[in-house]
C-alpha cells in the first residue's frame, strides 16, 4: 500500500511499470529494489524495521527457537534480513538475539499449499492422519459389533 501511495499511475517509475501502473504488491517492491530502484529500496529498508520490531515482539511473548518468514515479502528475504536481524539485535533482550529468522520453505506458496490441503484433508482438522484413520477404523469396527448386535436378538 505504501508503494502504491508512493507512486501514481503513469509516472514511469519502475514500481509502476513494473505492476502495468496498477496496484504494487510486495514482489513488485522486491523486482524493483534488485534492480537498485532507490524508492524500493526505502521501502525495505523500512518494512524491515518494522518486521524486526514485530520479530522482537514475538520473541519476548513466545520465546520460540526459531522464526520462519513466509509470504509474498518472504521473497526478498536476502533484502530484509540485514535489517531484520540489526532491529532484533538492537531491541530484544541477550536472551533472544541470536534467535534464528530463516526464510518458510514454501515462500509465498504456503497459503495456497495450506488451503489444498484443507480440501485434500479427509480426517478432522488439526488432528494427525494416523489419528484420523484409527478413528475411521473405530468407528467403523463399532458398526459391525453393532450390526452383529441387532442380528443375534
């Protein structure tokens, strides 16, 4: 949002050729800043600020061993990391500041890896497929003695 206030449509800047002068989205902020736009690269700088504050935060409430960073901003993790990792060393407490912050795997494709998976899921939600199954048989198990049951009287 803050690219696309930054720009307007028909400027020439690159953050809007790089759209086709329509919204910018964050991998038109990353595209823009490797080719060394310096509006782009502002903007990093200082998404990357608040991600390392948000980061800190996380780190005092939950104390996790490690910090994975997905979505479409994930894609210029190599332009935030620096940044990210000085926020977290300058703020957090001793305890927190070595805390790993690594890049998701799946980048900006987790969401949409999730949501198939939610369609592919036939068990109940959160609950491990082996779980899941040994519930089916159960059940399944508890309709035959059932079964067996109504038929011997």
């Amino acid at each position: 949002r803050r690219a696309t206030a930054l720009t307007a449509p028909g400027d020439g800047s690159l953050l809007r050729r790089l759209s086709a002068d329509d919204d910018v989205s964050a991998r038109h902020v990353v595209e823009a800043a490797r080719a060394g736009d310096i509006s782009a690269l502002e903007l990093i700088e200082a998404e990357a600020r608040w991600l390392g504050i948000g980061f800190t935060n996380l780190l005092h409430l939950y104390s996790p061993d490690l910090i994975v960073m997905g979505g479409g901003l994930s894609n210029g993790f190599d332009l935030l990391a620096p940044t990210i990792r000085a926020t977290v060393e300058q703020r957090a407490m001793l305890a927190y500041r070595d805390v790993p912050i690594v890049p998701a795997q799946l980048g900006d494709r987790a969401g949409l890896i999730g949501a198939a998976s939610l369609i592919l899921w036939e068990g109940e939600p959160g609950a491990p497929l082996a779980m899941a199954q040994d519930e089916d048989n159960k059940d399944n198990a508890t309709e035959r003695a059932g079964a067996r049951e109504t038929s011997h009287g």
